[in-house]
C-alpha cells in the first residue's frame, strides 16, 4: 500500500473530504457543514470517517483540513471565520481533530491550500511562476503562489478581498461591516438580492429569460466579479489567475459577464490593455476539487519536512 493522505475542504455549507494514495485521489466525501467550532469538528470527523468506510486509520500518514478565516498553521488554530460561527478567540482545531483522529493534523486557510492545489495542477501541464486563485461561492477569497511560496501576509490574512469595502452604503455583511464584497457578491447575497431566501441560480436564470431587474443585478455581479480580477491581476500580477467556487460553478453567467467588463475596460488604455489579458484568465475546471488537494498536499510536507512556510525557497509551496 502507498503513502496515504486525506484532505479535508470545510466549505460555508459543504465539506469534501479525499484520500489520496501517493498523491491519487482514490476515494471522495462530502457531506453538509455543520457550523460552530463543535459543528466544524464533527463534521470534518464524520467527513474522514465516512471516507475511510469504517477502516482503521491506522496506514493514513497525515490528515490537511482547509477552512476559512484565520488561520495559523504553526499553532494549529482558527478564528475570525465568520461564515462558520468562529469568533475572535483562537481555537485549536488542530489538537481538537488529532484527539478525535489519532492522525496528526495540518491545517490552512481553505483558500490558500485550494490555492496550492491549483498551483500543482497548473505545473503539471506547463511551467508556472506565480498563480492567484479566486473562489467565489458562500464566501469570497483569493490565495497566491509566487515563485513557488504560498503567500500568507502577516496575519495568515492574504487574499480576503471579500472583505474589502465597496460600497458603504451597501448590505451589511456577515462580517459586521457595512457594503464588503462579500455582501454584494457573494452566492448569499445575490440570491437574496434577487428574492428572500432564493440561491443565487434564481437570479441568473431570470437574466437568461430577460427579466429586467434580475439582468440589472447580474450585471451589476459581473462588474464586481470583473473589479476584484483587476484588482488581483494590478495587486500580484500573476501569470495565471484562475476562478473557481461553487458560484461560478453553478451560474456561469457570472464570469460572462465579468469577461464583458474586463474586455471593455482594457481597451480604455494601454496600461489596461497590457494588465487585463483574458488569456491569463480561466475558470477552474468541473470536478477538480483543489482545496481537499492542496490541503492533503500541505499536510504531506509538513509531516515530511517543515517547508511550507513564505520563507520556503524552492518550487514547491
């Protein structure tokens, strides 16, 4: 039998779990998110559980969990993950999991590791440099890989654009703040944008039908959408940038419309013109789950040597 890892994405509302067996995904889980630090625990254990079919983890090297919002690798906690119940105080939800498991466990920022699955996906078809990846679903964040380094900043907070404020005057997010990206364009709010209660698919199938409130808010969305790719390709310029979440999944107006105002825009100077390739632009393909990856992926190096960090030097994040 192979190396066995397991990655571990906790998404707003879903949670996919995968083993992998010298880097191959052999098996899939994924099952609802429960929220709150106890809700997040149990949902990752039933997660793992369900993927290993009642077997010993006995012959599984290392377990990655991805979440969102604060996260500190070296200490094993989160916090500040609004969209999971998560406050201020740091929780260790490392050690939580490795009592509950018996595997030591790694854990990232959700979008960060997608990020490093991204960025191996991408080397395995040609050589790449430097990569953003972009999720927009229940919550919205973005992750870069340069010369091989994960960026984290400071805080552990790089890339949480869906918390820039953009309209003050806008819905108020689930952060607390008044207008954030978030609020405007996340799957949560245009779904409720478009009517109480509604998913955000509602939305886009009343544009196609040409509703004209309904083509109003998704355009509306696809300049929001288009606005952080700017500012992703001005603030990093990356040789790729590639979105995916669940939102561009399941309505693919979204980045349509986004490609409208990109394509207008970089025609409105040079400058533009040079930052705003489309041909560094794509969509993440269906069925590859990059978070259950990078995850695995960063556990995998952490239990083999400590070279995960910014100051890591190589091509390997």
């Amino acid at each position: 039998m192979g190396r066995r890892v397991i990655g571990v994405d906790v998404g707003g509302t879903k949670t996919k779990a995968q083993l992998f067996e010298d880097e191959t995904a052999i098996a899939t889980r994924t099952i609802p998110t429960v929220p709150g630090p106890d809700g997040v625990v149990t949902t990752c254990t039933s997660a793992i559980e369900s993927l290993l079919d009642g077997t010993s983890t006995g012959d599984v090297v290392a377990v990655g969990v991805g979440l969102p919002g604060e996260v500190d690798p070296a200490s094993g906690t989160v916090r500040h993950a609004v969209n999971l119940g998560f406050d201020a105080t740091p929780y260790p939800i490392s050690k939580v999991l490795e009592r509950r498991i018996g595997v030591p466990v790694t854990v990232e920022n959700d979008v960060r590791a997608a990020t490093v699955g991204v960025y191996q996906w991408l080397r395995a078809d040609r050589p790449v440099d430097s990569a953003v990846y972009l999720a927009i679903g229940t919550g919205i964040s973005a992750g870069f890989v340069d010369r091989g380094r994960l960026v984290r900043g400071h805080r552990g907070m790089a890339g949480e654009i869906g918390h820039v404020i953009v309209d003050e005057r806008g819905p108020r997010c689930r952060c607390g703040a008044q207008g954030c990206l978030e609020a405007v364009l996340g799957g949560w709010a245009l779904g409720a944008a478009w009517q109480e209660g509604a998913p955000p698919e509602a939305l886009f199938t009343a544009a196609d039908q040409g509703d004209p409130e309904a083509v109003a808010l998704a355009d509306r969305a696809g300049r929001y959408l288009a606005q952080a790719i700017q500012w992703l390709l001005a603030g990093f310029d990356p040789q790729q940038i590639v979105i995916g979440g669940g939102l561009i999944q399941n309505c693919p107006g979204l980045l349509q419309r986004a490609h409208l105002h990109l394509r207008r825009w970089s025609g409105s100077s040079q400058l533009h013109h040079a930052s705003l390739d489309l041909s560094r632009i794509s969509a993440l393909p269906p069925g590859l789950a990059p978070g259950a990856w990078g995850a695995a992926f960063l556990a995998d190096r952490e239990r083999s040597a400590d070279c995960t960090t910014d100051d890591t030097e190589g091509e390997q994040p």
